[in-house]
C-alpha cells in the first residue's frame, strides 16, 4: 500500500534576537532594581501583595490602565516595562536603597548629620586622590 508522500519540512530560521524576557520577569526584575518588595509596590498603587505576585508569575495579565500604573511607579516607561525599550540606565536619585539612606540621615540630629557629611567628604577625597 502506498502512503502519503511525506510533508518536506522546512529549513528553520536562525533566530538571532536574544530571548523575550515574560512581562512577569521584567516586572519582578525592575521592582527588584527599584528596590521594592511587592508589598511596597502595591501600596503605591493602592492594591495588594498577591496581585504583584499574580503579575510576576504570570497567572494574571494586568490591564492597560494597571501597565501605566505600574510603569509611573516604578518609573520607567511602558516600552521599557513590556520589554519593548531597553531600560535607561538609571542614576542613583532614583536608587530606592539610596533614597532610603538619605531620608534616615536626614532624620538624624543635626549633629550627627554634619559628621557624617564630613566622613563622607574624606572618602570622596580619598578617591579623587586615588
């Protein structure tokens, strides 16, 4: 008995493009560099924790309006959130754990601010010289 010819298959593209990072990864990744838990980002969006760990496991899609939400708070844009955009390279205002410092130092004695300020003026001088 003679079958079906065998369907030729065709040759497979190389795909050259680095792997899609999951809205899901991008998210938890970018919370992790801002230096949220996911506690703290969903305070800032007036929700709660296991939404931001629905998101970031991808058992939940968020809606248009929660991806500019979620983009403003973390403050990237959209393209860089959905991985369509390279993130820009952030400086260190806009560092969680630094902002985090300053306002602890701030809350110091005046005191015990200008000592601080004066050993951080040393090291600063310390590496200009070097």
């Amino acid at each position: 008995m003679l079958g079906m010819p065998k369907a030729q298959s065709r040759p497979k593209a190389t795909d050259t493009r680095a792997p899609v990072e999951s809205f899901g990864a991008c998210l938890a990744r970018l919370r992790k560099e801002k230096g949220f838990t996911q506690v703290e980002l969903a305070q800032k969006l007036d929700s709660v924790q296991v939404v931001i760990s629905d998101y970031e496991r991808g058992k939940v899609r968020p809606s248009a309006d929660m991806i500019v939400r979620l983009a403003k708070a973390l403050d990237v844009s959209a393209d860089e959130l959905l991985g369509l955009k390279p993130m820009q390279k952030a400086d260190a205002a806009h560092d969680r754990r630094f902002l985090r410092r300053l306002q602890a130092i701030a809350k110091l004695p005046k005191r015990d601010q200008d000592a601080l300020l004066r050993t951080i003026d040393a090291f600063l001088g310390n590496r200009k010289a070097s």
